[in-house]
C-alpha cells in the first residue's frame, strides 16, 4: 500500500504557526452563493467549536426570510391530536444544550477520481457547535402518532427547483419514527450560545445528532406524521447510494471519519523540531475508541492521544508528538475506529453522487 | 425568613420569550470605560455558551497593545533553567480544551446593603467559554523550579496606578505552586474557537478553572517561581475578605452559587401556563450536587432537573416545570448545593470590599 500523495516542489512552503489568522484562512470558503454553500476553513478545522460565521452552509434553495412572532410549526398527518407549535411557546420550554458536529454527505467530495457532480467540497463540509433548543418527542407524544406511524416528515420553509424542469418544491426530509422520538433529536432554536442566524434555519430547525446533516432540516415549518416510507427528491434521489455489498440506500449517521488538521499538506517543518500532530475524530455509530497515526504513510502506525474533547455527540481531538529525525518526505495519515468496530478505510468508495467519502486522507509534509 | 423582595406596581411587565433579542438587552452591559469593565446582559445568562462578544470583561489598566509575532513569555525566578517560550512555540503544541466558566469576585457587589465601594456588579459579572491552548504544567518542569518553591508570580503586561498616588505598577497575582501544576491550568490563545481578542488578554492569558477570574491574569508577560508568599496590591490588599470566622484570607475558589435566569423579576405570569423556571450553579469546590428551587420565598422547596451540560468546570444548567395556579405574588428562590457538602446561604455575607456575594437571590413575579 502507499499513500503517499506527491508533493510538487513549487507548493512546499514552511509551515505557519497554526492558529495565527492570516488573510482569506479565517473566512468561510465558497463554494456556491445561490443558493449559498460554503466550507470551513482548515484553519478554524483545529478548534473543537466552529465559530458560527465559519460553520459549513449547504443550503438547498435561498434563504427564506422569516419573522419569528408570526413563525409557527404544525404536527399533523396521522396523529390524534394536530399540534401548532409558536416560537414563543418553544423557547418558553426548559432549554436544553448539545454539543453536536455536523457533516455534509457530499464533503470530501473533490478527492473522488474518477470526478463526480455536486457540489466539490474538499475537507470543510464539517463543523462542531453547540446547539439549544426542546426535545422533539414530546410534541409527538402530545399529538399521539398513530400506531401505524412508520416515518416523521420535516418541511422546511425553503423551496425551488431541486433540478431544472423539475418544478418547484420544499426541502423535506423523513427520518424513522424511532429516531424522531430520540430525546437527542431537537427543534432548535439557539447556535453557539446565540439566536439561530438565517444561513443556519432561523428560526428554528431540526438537528439530528450522528446523522449527515441534510437530516437537520432548516427553516421547519411543518412536521407530518406518515405510514408510509417517504419518497422525494431529497430523499430516495439524493442522499442515497449503493454500498459496497451492492445494496442502495438512503443516508444516514456519519461514518466513521479522521483528518489531520496540523501540519497542512505541502509544508515543511525543520529537522529536530517537535510536531503536535493533530487532527478530529468521528463516527455516526458510536464513540470513537481509537486513532492510529502514521507518519511513513502506513507502514508503522502508533495510538494517538484521545484528548477530552468529546463532549456530547461533538468530534473528538487527538494528537501524536512527533519530532522529525531526518531529512525527506513524510506521508501522515490518521485512521479511526469507533466502538462499534467500524474501521476507516484506507481507500475513498467511489459512488457516483459522492456521499459518505471517508477515506485516510495522506498530508505530505518535507522534512528539511 | 422571607425572601420577598417586593415588586413595585409601576415595574410590573409581562414575560417576554426568553431567547428573543431586545434591543439593548444583547450586548455587554458597561460599569466602566477605562479600563473597560461591563457585565454580561441578562439574556445571555440563559445560554451554555456565552459568546465572546458577550463575555463579562473586569480590566484592571488600559488594555495593552502586543503582536505576538515579537510576544514572549519568560519562566524564571526559583529554577533551574529559565525558559522562554514564543507564541510560535506555544501554539505548536498539542492545544488542549477546556470548557470553563468565570465569575469575577464582586459579582452581585451592588447587592450589598450598606453599599460598599468597587465596580457596582449586578448578576452578570459570570461567562462560560470554551479555551484552548496549553497546560502551564510541563513548561515549569522544563524550568525545574527548586525545592524550596511555594508559589508562581504572573505578571501581566497591563500596568497602572491601582491606586492615586501609589505609583505605576503592574498586574500581578501569584498562585499556590500545587495550584500552578494542576493539569489545567492553562496558557491559553483560544476562546470559543476564535482568537483570543484584546479584551480577553491577546496573545496569551492564564485560565485557572474553579477560582475567580482575578486569578487568570490576561496579557501574560512573564512568570516567576518564588519562595516566599507573594504580597501585591491585588494579592494581599484587594480580592481579600475576612470570613465569618473572623480569619482574613486571599480570596481563591468561587463559592458555590446558583441564580434565576428565567422568568426575569419583576415580570408577570398567566394562571394556567407552564412556565420553565430556569438558572445556572456551579462551585469551585467541586460539581453541584443538587439546586433546591422554592416559588414561594422559601416555604416549600422541590429539587431541580440538573441538566446535561455541567461539562468540564462549565456551569450547571437546571430547571424546574411550574404551572401558576392563581393570581397573586410569587418569590422565586434558587439554592445550591455542591458534592464537597458546600450549601449557597440563604443571605448575603456583607464584606466591606463585596466579594463572594452568593446568597439566594429571590426573584419576584405577579401571577394574573
């Protein structure tokens, strides 16, 4: 196996100290602006809580505008009792706080070869953040799903043309009732210690902890209880993909997933110098129970130190010291492995909308 | 006992929702201007996080001016080999996490009667944030301090009269040397995933979880081991109290508190709707056991819901579901209790500098 990634000579620049900010390294890295899609920056990839000005934005259709005193949501659809929910009621409920990262399906995206559309995000389609807000279960519990209830359908307020002649529609998203009804899965209305800003769903959306975050619907509007697995663009369209075994799919939680944050790719760090190689953990289907590093491109790998970051489902932090011994080429790469024996794998699954990329991911560095 | 502060008729006005922005009720609240101190606004005391903007700021002397391009920190006094550290250096290190929340030792001051002299705090001399950067610990090992060592002086880059007339000096606070070593005790560049900024001590400040925030001196210029307790105007002269014992002592560990976010005093309540009675407790002592909330000025109490977000030395979120049943005035009280047997009293301690103000706080609302 090598998983080296060349260096081209004419990129190798000394390593900068990693959290000084420097022009354009600390700003949200567009992608597209109608409707708005932009990645976190590598820079603010080292900190374990996204500023919310840098948290990733996929948005699916323009922002809509909405006025929160006359905002309200509906439960409807097969239930016994239909519930209108207003903003005012909401944030009068006990407020309750999680730390949550989030991921978009497609991240990564750009590292695929053969190229795939959609939108070509390289590393920052993820952020960690601390949302607030009310458990969504108790609003079901009131309007009392009925017994043939299979799927919750969210509506968000946003809608367009998800393809050109398509005609215009909603962002809508289903999730099982059984994650629905997950004390964990909120209505939320507060990012990071401030009111939800409109990029991100004011006034209020939907988080869904461990999922890709196209199941945390923005901008809610209404919420149908159904019998029936959902079927809609968003749903059976995109976000799916066959896995490997052939088998199609929809999305779901977040595989199993690492990065290396410090040093960048295409640096170069003095001999004898010491190295805090860092980087983030995560996986939709459990804690993560270890990292292994290796700095020869996997030939010899070494445990990581898990530090005491993760708090609630938010990523988690690790590092290896490392002080480079001798002039050359060194390949690092980080792979995690999460408690439920789901092992990142060395090598991107091809799929041709370019979901769930989780390969180890090399960052060559010259050792000079 | 009675808890009851009454409420004037003309200052009675009804809730609003807790979480939608007033104007003037999000931003900091100013006490003074040079130096700058201003306390959080109320409505961001509601919120885990305490966003930086909105972070309590207790400057001592005019804020200084560094680029941490030229910073250094220098280590010396009772050691071995001094050591000097760059902000390139510290920033290379592996950066550690640590969700921690502050109080300033005169928070609640003008709650005192007699009023006392110093920055006249209501409530919101208390924030939450998430820092990072990198334990003091291996960096005064590195120093080898001498066996003799009992305390490490920090020295701040600020300086001023802290008096008239008693000439230009500047910031310095010591700490216990066991207290220097602890894990976390931090030299930190991070707050909530940002830069530190000026007011907050840009390049690098001491963070030291569990005590009042006079310990975390900002703009950290220099550290000195030393073998004799040091004596300074803000060691020795201020944040200094007499306890009821009649035994003076630096102040050190914030005492166990809690205090009513939600509803705000003075509000008034329908019959008939639930209401989220709300607030935060913490102690340096040690993690919050329980918070006792009585909604009739102490007659009766019932346990809170201790909610899930005590994470690192963070406050403790809680609350109780209270559903007024008839018209009239209610006192609502709030007391915590912390693991280390520390029991918030139901009065204030007046002292005549007003620092660890902790006593229950009733907050009074008018059912209609």
């Amino acid at each position: 196996m090598t998983l080296c990634t060349c260096i081209k000579a004419e990129s190798v620049k000394v390593a900068e100290d990693p959290t000084v900010t420097r022009p354009g390294s600390h700003e949200l890295v567009p992608i597209d602006t109608r409707p708005l899609v932009a990645e976190t920056p590598l820079s603010a990839l080292r900190s374990w809580l996204t500023p919310t000005p840098l948290f990733y934005v996929r948005n699916h259709f323009d922002v809509p505008e909405i006025d929160a005193d006359t905002w309200s949501l509906t439960i409807d659809g097969a239930v016994s009792n239909p519930v209108e929910i207003s903003f005012s009621e909401l944030v009068r409920l006990p407020k309750k706080t999680v730390p949550a990262m989030m991921e978009c399906a497609g991240n990564n995206r750009s590292d695929l070869d053969p190229k795939v559309p959609g939108n070509p995000f390289r590393d920052g389609a993820v952020s960690n953040a601390v949302w607030a807000g009310a458990p969504l279960k108790p609003f079901l519990q009131q309007a009392g799903f009925s017994s043939g209830a299979v799927e919750v359908l969210f509506e968000g307020t946003d809608r367009g043309e998800p393809e050109p002649g398509r005609g215009e529609a909603p962002y809508q998203r289903s999730l099982p009732l059984q994650i629905a009804l997950h004390p964990d899965t909120m209505l939320v209305y507060e990012m990071s210690g401030e009111t939800l800003t409109p990029d991100h769903g004011f006034p209020v959306r939907l988080i869904v902890p461990r999922w890709y975050g196209m199941a945390s619907v923005k901008w809610l509007k209404s919420i149908r209880v159904i019998e029936r697995p959902f079927v809609g663009f968003f749903q059976t369209e995109r976000y799916v993909m066959t896995d490997e075994s052939g088998t199609e799919g929809q999305l779901s939680l977040m595989v199993v997933k690492s990065f290396v944050s410090w040093p960048e790719h295409g640096t170069s760090l003095p001999v004898g110098q010491p190295v805090a190689v860092s980087g983030m953990a995560w996986s939709g289907a459990g804690p993560i129970r270890r990292v292994d590093v290796s700095i020869d491109g996997g030939a010899t790998w070494q445990d990581a130190h898990m530090d005491e970051s993760a708090i609630g489902y938010s990523w988690q932090e690790w590092h290896i010291d490392w002080t480079p011994e001798e002039p050359g080429h060194c390949t690092i790469v980080a792979r995690a492995a999460d408690d439920t024996g789901n092992l990142q794998p060395l090598e991107n699954y091809w799929n041709p909308l370019g979901y769930c990329i989780n390969g180890v991911k090399p960052v060559c560095v010259t050792v000079v």
